[in-house]
C-alpha cells in the first residue's frame, strides 16, 4: 500500500504491512497486541484530536505511554503522485528521527 511504502521508506515498520487491499483496517486490539512505538494518524485534521485521545488512553500501549501518537495530512498519504510521495515520507522519516533520539 501507498502508507506502507511511506512508512519502510522513512525507516519504520508498519505493524500492518501484511494486510492486503486497498482499504485495510486494523483493529484496537490488534494494534494494543502489536504494541507500536509510534501511532501515525492520517486522518481528517478535524478528527485527528479525538482519535488521539482515543488512543492516549491506553497508557500501557508503548505509544501512548511515550507520547508518541503524531499526525500527517492525510492528503499527504492519499495521492500516489512523487512530489506528494517524498514530501510524506520526509515528515514521516522526521518522525521516526525524533523518536528514536528521544
């Protein structure tokens, strides 16, 4: 998928990178089994806070525990066009960066 690429090519491992189809979901509980170190949102920026919130919630989640739960346009992982591409997969890899040096 489009978000996976994103994500292997910034340096991260999509917990979900085995699921095939267009538009895959994955659930609560196995996202809380995975056990991210990060959570990236790519909704809607006017449905991103109550996701967030939805998730900080699970405090022994590694993600939320660390404060670790970021957001990126959805657009930016919606439209499969290069310039889009390597514009998510920089902001992605800033992500991945912060994370691990902090």
């Amino acid at each position: 998928s489009f978000p996976d690429e994103i994500i292997t090519l910034a340096g991260g491992i999509n917990i979900a990178h085995n699921l095939k189809g267009r538009y895959m979901r994955y659930s609560v509980e196995e996202v809380l089994n995975r056990d991210p170190d990060i959570i990236v949102l790519t909704l809607d920026p006017s449905l991103c806070a109550a996701e967030r919130q939805k998730w900080e919630k699970f405090k022994a989640l590694k993600a939320a525990g660390n404060r670790r739960i970021f957001e990126i346009d959805t657009h930016l992982v919606s439209a499969p066009l290069p310039s889009v591409f390597s514009e998510a997969a920089e902001k992605a890899a800033a992500l991945f960066q912060k994370n691990a040096h902090e």
